[in-house]
C-alpha cells in the first residue's frame, strides 16, 4: 500500500468517526478538501477495505466503522447480509467448503467471514466468484453448510 493511500485510509476513518457523512460523495468532498485527489469509486473501495458501514443511529443514516459498533454483532450482521444476499450454492467436499456467487463478489463473502473468525473456519480463499472455505479438523462440515445455508435462507445440503 502507498503511503499516500495509507493516508488516506487514516483521514478517511477520521472523518467517519468524527462526523455524521451520509454519502460517499460528501465523503469525496472532504477528502478533496483534505488535499487528496479521489472519485467517489476510489472512495467505495476505501470505505469497503475499512470495513464501514451504513447504519442509523439516533435516526439518522450514516457510516460507521467496525471498531465503532460491537465488533461480535458487525461481523455477525455483516456475515448474515452478505452470506444471504451474495451466496448462490454451497456445496461440502471433504474439510472444504465451496461457495459461488455472482461475478466479483466471493471477495466479499471471504472477508466478512475472516472478521466473523468462526472457530470452524481454518481460512479462505477467493476468486472472482468462487470461495474455498478450509473447515477446521474435528468440525463436522455438514453442520457448518447448515448453518450457511440457514444464513441464506435454504437448508439443502449439496455433497461431492
């Protein structure tokens, strides 16, 4: 990472924390008015690296960082959201666990589940629609696939 985008990511997080930002364009502004030279989709990659999020607190929209919520509740919640809206089929083979989702999104699904640290998850690995998911040994993987598959709103199970 450059030291002008590191940066960056700080100030970013500094405006998010001090200020109620309702968009990713006033976000743009400011940093423009900070000196950095961003487009609003430079500014979406930098507020998914940071983990941030839209949430309403005391009624209003704005974004916040993980390390501003309850970090067990964000990863979960984020696990949930992304997990049902992203993941197409899960299907188990062996200790491995392969997920498909739309072009460009299984990026998404991993990190959320690397911040969740499910004890049965040992790491993951993404491309751009397709998750490996190393279950750890002793895990019964049928119940983890379960348990995704609940997040997604289905319970069959599809073995190899």
């Amino acid at each position: 990472m450059t030291d002008t985008r590191t940066r960056r990511l700080r100030s970013l997080a500094e405006l998010i924390r001090s200020g109620a930002f309702v968009s990713q364009e006033e976000l743009t502004e400011k940093l423009k008015d900070l000196g950095f030279a961003v487009t609003q989709a430079t500014v979406s990659r930098d507020l998914e690296q940071l983990g941030a999020v839209k949430l309403k607190r005391g009624g209003v929209l704005s974004y916040a960082l993980p390390d501003q919520l309850g970090a067990a509740d964000w990863s979960a919640g984020r696990l949930q959201r992304l997990v049902s809206e992203f993941v197409l089929s899960v299907e188990a083979t062996g200790q491995i666990v392969v997920l498909k989702t739309p072009p460009g999104s299984a990026h998404l699904v991993a990190s959320a589940l690397d911040h969740a640290q499910l004890p049965e998850i040992a790491g993951t690995v993404s491309g751009d629609d397709t998750l490996f998911i190393a279950v750890r040994e002793g895990t019964t993987t049928s119940l983890f696939v379960k348990r995704l598959q609940r997040m997604m709103g289905q319970e069959k199970v599809t073995y190899a």
